[in-house]
C-alpha cells in the first residue's frame, strides 16, 4: 500500500529490527534482579531493547550484556521509572514495558490460558469462569 501525504510519498523508517523496549527498575536486590533478567531473555524477540534502571544499589547492579544505567544515589521509584520511559524513547522504541525486578511475564501460563479460571471477588466467594485468552507469540 502506498501513502502519498501533501503529494510527497510516505514511507516509515524503523531503525531496529524491533520496536519493542522493556525497562526493569531495581534497587538492592541483585538475586531478584538476575532471575527476573533471565525470565525477561527467555521469549525476547529479536531487535527488542532490555534495560535496567538501578535506582543507587549497592553494590551496583550488574547483569552481562544488559545496558545498566544507574542513579548515583536512590531516587524512587518515579524517577526510575521516567528515566526508564525517556531511555527507552530515545532509543526509538514505539511499544514500552516498565517492570520492577520482581516481576516478569509468565509464559509458561499461556498455554493453558484457555480453560477454567478462578477469581476471587470481593465477597470472598470464588467465582469459576470459562475464558479465552489471547496467546502471545512473537514472530
């Protein structure tokens, strides 16, 4: 499909393989932080850009070959999180997902994600559903 804006042909420029950008943000807890690393590499696609923000551990965090940018000293957590969004920005991504170090996506789960499910309410009562879910798939 070609688009023509003001008479001048348009077409998108995509530096990356990818525009996909994830941001973990951590502080003081190194064990967590490697664990969540080796979730997050598991299903990346290719292209896709995997940072850390360190908000001040100490020692510094440290993960082989993830860009760390790290705050001298701590911050909070709203700081970390706008510098992962403006380092994530800057590096042209378009589709940003910001997580803490304890935290990661289940993928193990997704297989199974049709099915019954179970929530609990507010009354306490469960309640069984049957649900289709979407798979993820990246390709």
């Amino acid at each position: 499909m070609q688009v023509t804006i003001d008479g001048v042909p348009y077409a998108p420029v995509c530096n990356s393989g990818s525009r996909i950008g994830i941001a973990i943000t951590t502080y003081n807890r190194p064990a967590v932080l490697a664990n969540t690393i080796e979730q997050h590499l598991k299903p990346l696609p290719a292209g896709a850009k995997l940072i850390v923000i360190d908000d001040g551990s100490a020692p510094a965090a440290t993960a082989f070959g993830i860009e760390i940018i790290r705050h001298d000293k701590s911050l909070g957590i709203v700081a970390s999180k706008n510098r992962s969004l403006e380092e994530l920005i800057d590096a042209g991504c378009e589709h940003l997902f910001l997580w803490d170090d304890d935290a990661y996506p289940c993928y193990s789960l997704v297989g199974h994600a049709d099915g019954e499910t179970v929530e609990c309410h507010p009354d306490n009562q469960p309640k069984i559903e049957r649900r289709r879910a979407w798979r993820l798939s990246y390709k």
